[in-house]
C-alpha cells in the first residue's frame, strides 16, 4: 500500500488517550479509578479497547479525575465518541513521574560493525549507532535516501520534514532507519541525533533528549544550533507516547525548519504533511520453490535465516535441511525478529528438528493479520516459543528482569536475581543460583552468564559500551510482565526493583553534591524512567522504600528543572500517615529536599517549618553532616524570606561548624552565602574577600562550579563598583564556562550580568543582543506550566533582569518615558524574587529620572522603605545619585 493510499492512522484511539493521559498525571489505573469513583475493571477495559462506547458519566468522571479543561476535555470526549480529534499544536506539559525518553546510547568508535559507534566525527553526531548488516532492504534504502536527498546539493537535507517509518513489530524499522541514516548523514552539515521513546514519554521529555543529542542545555537553543545547516533526527518507537510525540515534533519541525526527522512507529505521527513509509516483512520463497540452498537463499527472509544461524552452528545447512528452512520462513512470515528467534534454536537443533518440534508453535504470517492487534498477539506466540525454552529458574528471571523500563545494567541485573537476606518478603521468588548463572565465595550470583544465554536466544539486547546498555525485547519484557503477574509475582518483584532504585538513589545522593555532579545526574538520566517507576509504585505499596528513594533524589531533580514534580512527591510521602515511624533520618533529610526545590520556584519560605524540624533532627541525632545542609538551605530560605539576620546567621553557623570538622565544600558555601549578604550591605571590599575564599576553597576541593559562581558574582561586584568593561569580560568567560559544564539556571543569571554591565557601559547594540539571548532563557519549555505562587508574580516578559536592562539602555538613548515605565516594571519585583538589589536600583533609577520634585520625593521615599524591607546599603554613587548623605 503506498503513502498517499494508507489508511488513516493519524487519529488516536480513546483507549491509547486515556493511557497517556492518565499517565502525564502519574497514576496507576488503580489510582484512577479510585479518583474517579470508578471500578479498576472499568478503566482497565477501557484501556485495553474492550468497551466500544464508554458512558458518558464515566467520561465525565474521567475528565474530572485527570483534570482536563478546555481542547484536552473536547479531545477526550471526542475519542470517547469515537470520533478523536485531531491532533494539537504542541503546548508543552509538565513534567511528571513519567519514563524518560532517552537517546540512543553512542559507544567508542572503532569497533566491529554491530556494536554501536558514532556515525561521523564528534560533534556532528549523538546518539546514533552505526547499522548493523541489513538484508533485503536495498531498494527501501535507496528509496528513501532518495526521497531524503531530493533536490539538496551536496550540503543539505531535503527537508521533507517528517518521513515515518511505519510497520509491524519486529519488521526492522529501527535497522532500516539508521541504515539510511548512514548513507544520507554527510547531507547533513548540522548533524545526526537518534533518540527512543519509552512509554509514557512527555513532551518536555523529547525536548529536553532532543536538545542532549544536539548537544544543547536547552530546547530554545535548538534554532540557534541548527541554523548552520540543515540537521537529522532519528525518533525511534513514537507509537509509545503518540500524543507527546505529535506535539513534540510538532514544535520542533516548526520551531527548527532546518531539522528533518526520520520516525519509526506502529502508526505514524498524525502531522500534516507527514510521509508515511511503509516497511514490510522481508519476501519469503513461494510454495514451490525448488530445494536448492543457492535458489532459496536468494529470497532475504532465507538469507537473513541463514546469517543468523551462522552465528549459533558452524556447520553449513546440510541439502535435507532446505525444505525445513523454506517452510520456517514461510511460517514466520517474513518478520526479522521472528526470524531471528527461530535461528537461535540452531544451536541444539537442526532446522529439521526445529521445523518439526516447534513448527506448530511459531508464529504463522503467511497470510496478513486482519488488525494490528492480531499482529501482537502473534509476536507474543513466537516470544513465547523462545521463553519457553529457558529453565524454571531462568524464565523467573527473566521476569524479573521485564521490570526494568529502560537499559541496565550488570550491576542492577544482579541486584534483581540474586537474594537479599534484608527483604524477606522479596525473597519468596527464589531463584537457585546454580541454575541461572556462578555464585562467587561470598554467595552472590554472577548474573553474566544468564545475560550471555538470554543474549544467545535473541531475547536480550546490548548497546554501547556504557555500564546501562542491556534491554530485553520489548515484547520479550511485555511477556515476561505478563507471566509474572499471572505467577503472582508482580508486586513482589516490583518491590524489590523499588528497593534497588532507593539504594541508588541513596549511593548517589552523596555525589550529587561534588565535583562529580555532572557525572551523576548522567548517570541517573539513563536510568530516569526506573526511578519514576519505582517512585509511583512503592508510593502506594512500600511508602517507606518511597521515601528513602525521593529522599536521594532532590539535587537530580533540582539540576534537571524538575523541582515542581519532585516536591510534589516529597510533600506527598511526608504527608501520609504510614510514614510516621519513617527513620528520622531519611525523613529529615526528605524535609531538606522539600525545602531545596522549593526555592528554585520562589516558595522556599512556605517549607521553613520542614525544614527547621530536619534541624532539630539533625542536632538531636548528632549528625553533622545533616546539620550542615540544614542550616545552609535555611540560611537560603530566611533569605527568601525577608529574615536577613536569620539567614546570615545560619551561614555563620555553618561556616564555623564546617572549619571545626574539616567539611571544605560547607565551607565554601558558606563563604559564597556571606559574599551575598556582604553585597546586601554594600561593603564590596568584604564581598571580594570572601569570594576570593570561594575560590580558594573550591579549587582545594576540586569544585570547578563553585568557582565559575564565585566569578560570577565576582563579576556582579565589578559591575556595582562601576567598572563595567570589567563586569561584561569576566561574565563572559563565565558563561563560556557554564555552557561546558551544562548549568543554564546559573548562565542566565551571568547572562543578566552581562547584559546590564553592558548597557551601562553604553555598550547598546551589545547589550541589546544579550538582551535578546537572555529573554530566550527566562523560561525554558519544560517549565512552562509551573504553578504562580504569588498574584503579580513576573513572567518571562517583566523578569526584573530584563526590565533592568531594558530601562538603561532607554536611559541611555535618552527615552526618559520608556526608562520610567521599565524601571516601575523592575521596581515591582521586590518581595516576589530571590534578588531584591534589581528592585532597589530600579528605585534609584525612578529618583533619578523623575520629573517634577514631588514624584522625585516620593521615589525616593519608596526607595527608603524598600531599603530597609529588604535590608540593603545604597552603594556611595547610589546615594550621591539620590541625593542621600
């Protein structure tokens, strides 16, 4: 069937809306149901298409449940009457416990075709394995290089926007893809990134993958990175999040013109002007084929066979085997993992024996399934034909392992199979340890050997050479889910899997806060969609493993933007009754974290009580180390808050305690604490010492951040002695700095830096292009739909930065007016941000340009009480520009 005659598979179907939907919000469908007043049968039938039309009350209380207003409710009533809208332009969601969407993982360059490499020189490609061998696929690659390349020079993309890769699974779209990617990529002067959905993927979150393979902190520079050349984006697997996907690429194809996207799916995206490419199963030999190995290895589901056995015999398929190897392919239809599957069988067997043994078992293609889930249900059967082929012992290994949402690693495999003696409840799924892999003297399980048999089967798989680079078949995964839930063993295992992920989460805390940051939060990138996994399911089966997972993870939240999310989390363990005999430990520090996320969206007051009471753990306990992160976020929340002496005083505090145990990093941020509040008061020349300490003290502890911040507010204390030139130098070494280490919340605060020094230093066009860069950064795209948490709090258009920059270089032009009216805008943050000196010069600049004498006065009264409301000491030119003594 060709692209312009396929049917229309654009539209969404109720039961894959309302799974999506219920997911964006984080709730099981047992959650569901009971939100909604609803039974779990029906939503689970819901979504799973057993019921044509629900009732329109249980649609209502669906709605009302999932929380959907406006075109989400008319979508969601739409699809329950059959009748699915079309898809949306993107409005990018928030991000909730949801799986990841992740790249795919790039190996060292160099190895043997089959692993992964880069497909072209650093820089230029992320995330793209090289292709491995592709049988029978010859004239789809040239056909859609073709359709890639058409009328591009030889430095240019097509641009033909989306092309969807769409077929069965198992077919060999992902194959076929990077196939082709491998032969256009030279066309693509911006480079080649790859990425795969996993279910339940966000928007935010193939923005946010988007923009890594690209190597940018942010979606909104995406335009600025491709603007060089036209660029390529493989997106593997869309159909498991086809409403994230269609508004994610969406928003990319419009946003970045430049950027082509090759997609591999189920069903395609639904865009207009969406290529839609069919990918069929490889041709098999007729009926009546002749037995002769040459003849029949002319038709590339026999070739494929036959490479793949290569792999697992030595020995050639012998003449009496032909008939046995034209009626495997034939029965498997064609269908590369099918194929796949069956030839493994050739280590033990002889294509006679697995004709006649499971021949009758395997999947039969050989007439076109009547639906797409038939198709399912037939994959299920071949994987199932594999799975049976394993011991006991290893199929309930195998079902432990379908736990994993995402690549793994040795590490977490063997944390799932072998026993642990700390959770005895988990250990009712025995598994022997001589039956599925080597135990070494202290009794633990060597799990390599169980991989390197899975691996054998065809039913694991293994990229890159990174530590996560394991994952099982995805209908391998769904099989092994669904045999362990019929064993009784999915709480069970799920539990343990939480238990893994809280002792990860807990090992990594440690190294969240260091001059390992950067390494650690990649490292638990990879495995984000774990961690949201075992987050939503221990929440409600093993509150006690919740909390010592969220407890670990705040500084990963904060480092990605997802503190909204990861607050909520927090808020929601400590708050439930169960957890009230929690460790005082893990609770306090759980009360620390609440109070960190918080301040990165303007409520760190609203959780000084929680935090307070961490405090008072922590001394009681005797735990310096709890003390220390205590005081340092209450010394940042009293700050927010308006308690100057409060604030100073636990820095203070934290300063001495640090220096008596030898905790250098507390230390330092002491010190950069008490350089803001010296800034506060307008003693520049202690505010330099200090910082100059800063500096001193995060070189001894390897803590290159902590430098590019002391330089950073070094560069603010130039700016504010008047020496501009110097401000705008230093800020940009920064931010080239900042930009390496990938910390945009901390460059767009230099950027503001910059931009001001400029402008003051009457460098207007300059100053003007910052301007521009910084409002771009204001408010990232995946943090859009946070909560306001104060009625006239600024959005990204009044950001008291910008209205600064913006009423200088007015002042500058000689705009008077404009000036007056963006100096008011500034002025008008005071009390809503968690920098009121912005505000303050706003003041100073509203006495300064004030007409008439009375309006001067006023000014300058207000100027006096936001002084002193926020504890601030006009610098000596402030006062004389104010006409103050």
């Amino acid at each position: 069937m060709s692209p312009d005659h396929a049917p229309d598979q654009s539209r969404v179907g109720f039961d894959e809306l309302l799974r999506s939907r219920r997911l964006a919000v984080g709730l099981t469908q047992a959650e569901l149901a009971a939100v909604a007043g609803v039974g779990v049968r029906t939503v689970r039938d819901l979504e799973r298409a057993r019921t044509a039309r629900p009732q329109r009350t249980t649609v209502d209380l669906l709605v009302a449940a999932l929380g959907l207003t406006g075109e989400d409710r008319a979508e969601f009533h739409a699809a329950a009457r059959g009748r699915p809208a079309e898809p949306r332009p993107v409005i990018p969601r928030q991000l909730t416990p949801a799986l990841a969407t992740t790249a795919f993982p790039a190996g060292p360059p160099g190895e043997a075709a089959g692993d992964v490499e880069t497909l072209v020189g650093p820089g230029r490609s992320r995330g793209v394995p090289l292709p491995g061998e592709l049988i029978g696929r010859d004239c789809d690659v040239a056909d859609l290089v073709g359709l890639l390349t058409a009328g591009s020079s030889a430095s240019a993309g097509a641009g033909a926007g989306l092309v969807s890769l769409v077929g069965l699974a198992g077919v060999g779209k992902t194959s076929l893809a990077l196939a082709v990617a491998a032969e256009v990529t030279d066309r693509y002067p911006g480079g080649t990134g790859g990425i795969v959905v996993t279910e339940g993927s966000t928007v935010s979150d193939v923005l946010t993958a988007t923009a890594t393979v690209f190597g940018v902190g942010r979606v909104n520079d995406l335009a600025a990175r491709l603007a060089d050349g036209p660029a390529l984006l493989l997106v593997d697997a869309v159909e498991r999040a086809p409403v994230a996907m269609a508004d994610a690429l969406h928003w990319l194809t419009r946003t970045a013109p430049s950027l082509q996207v090759v997609a591999t799916g189920r069903h395609p995206v639904g865009l207009p002007g969406e290529r839609v490419w069919p990918v069929t199963p490889l041709e098999v030999p007729p009926a009546d084929t002749e037995t002769d190995l040459a003849t029949v290895a002319g038709y590339p589901a026999a070739r494929l066979f036959l490479a793949r056995l290569r792999q697992v015999r030595r020995e050639p398929v012998h003449p009496g085997e032909v008939g046995a190897l034209v009626g495997l392919v034939r029965r498997l239809g064609g269908l590369p993992l099918a194929i796949e599957l069956a030839a493994a069988r050739g280590r033990a067997l002889d294509l006679n024996e697995i004709f006649n043994r499971y021949g009758d078992r395997l999947l039969d293609l050989a007439v076109p399934p009547p639906s797409r889930e038939a198709v399912a249900v037939t994959l299920r059967d071949a994987v199932a034909a594999s799975y049976a082929l394993l011991t006991p012992a290893e199929r309930r290994g195998v079902r432990r392992l379908s736990v994993f949402r995402n690549r793994w690693s040795v590490e977490l495999a063997e944390g799932m199979l072998a026993e642990d003696p700390v959770q005895p409840d988990v250990g009712q799924l025995d598994i022997g340890q001589s039956d599925i892999g080597q135990s070494d003297q202290d009794g633990r399980v060597d799990p390599v050997p169980f991989l390197d048999r899975l691996m054998s089967l065809g039913l694991l798989g293994a990229r890159g050479a990174g530590p996560y680079r394991f994952r099982l078949i995805d209908v391998v995964r769904d099989l092994a889910t669904e045999r362990a839930a019929a064993h009784g063993e999915l709480s069970a295992i799920r539990r343990r899997h939480a238990v893994l992920f809280a002792r990860l989460a807990e090992r990594s805390a440690v190294d969240l806060a260091g001059p390992k940051l950067v390494t650690v939060v990649s490292r638990l990138d990879e495995v984000a969609s774990d961690l949201w996994a075992a987050l939503a399911h221990s929440a409600n089966d093993d509150p006690h493993t919740a909390l010592r997972l969220a407890a670990g993870l705040p500084r990963w939240w904060r480092f990605r933007g997802r503190d909204v999310a990861g607050r909520r989390w927090l808020r929601r363990l400590l708050d439930d009754p169960r957890l009230a005999d929690a460790d005082p430990a893990i609770r306090a520090w759980a009360q620390i974290g609440v109070a960190q996320l918080a301040l990165e969206h303007d409520a760190g007051p609203q959780e000084l009580p929680a935090v307070r009471s961490a405090l008072a753990t922590f001394i009681e306990l005797g735990e310096a180390s709890g003390e220390l992160a205590a005081r340092t976020v209450l010394s940042a929340a009293c700050l927010a808050a308006g308690r100057f002496d409060e604030a100073r005083a636990h820095s203070e505090a934290v300063l001495a305690l640090a220096g008596r145990i030898g905790r250098i990093r507390e230390m330092t941020l002491a010190q950069h604490a008490l350089a803001r509040h010296e800034i506060r008061s307008g003693d520049l020349r202690a505010a330099r010492r200090r910082l100059a300490a800063v500096d001193r003290l995060a070189a001894r502890s390897g803590e290159d951040r902590l430098r590019l911040l002391a330089r950073a507010n070094l560069a603010e204390v130039a700016r504010l002695e008047g020496r501009y030139a110097r401000a705008a130098d230093l800020g940009r070494r920064v931010l080239a700095a900042l930009t390496a280490v990938g910390d945009p919340s901390h460059r767009r605060q230099v950027l503001g830096i910059v931009g001001l020094a400029l402008a003051q230093d009457g460098r207007l066009a300059e100053a003007a292009d910052t301007l521009t860069e910084l409002r771009g950064q204001v408010m990232p795209v995946e943090m859009v739909d946070r909560p306001v948490h104060h009625a006239d709090h600024t959005g990204p258009g009044d950001d008291p930065r910008c209205a600064l920059i913006e009423a200088t270089l007015a002042a500058r032009r000689g705009e008077r007016e404009l000036a007056m009216e963006w100096y008011a805008v500034a002025a008008r943050s005071l009390g809503n941000g968690p920098e009121p000196r912005d505000a303050v010069e706003a003041m100073v600049g509203l006495v300064v340009h004030a007409e008439t004498t009375a309006s001067r006065a006023a000014a300058r009264d207000r100027l006096a009480a936001a002084c002193r409301s926020a504890g601030i000491t006009l610098l000596p030119r402030e006062r004389e520009a104010v006409g103050q003594e």
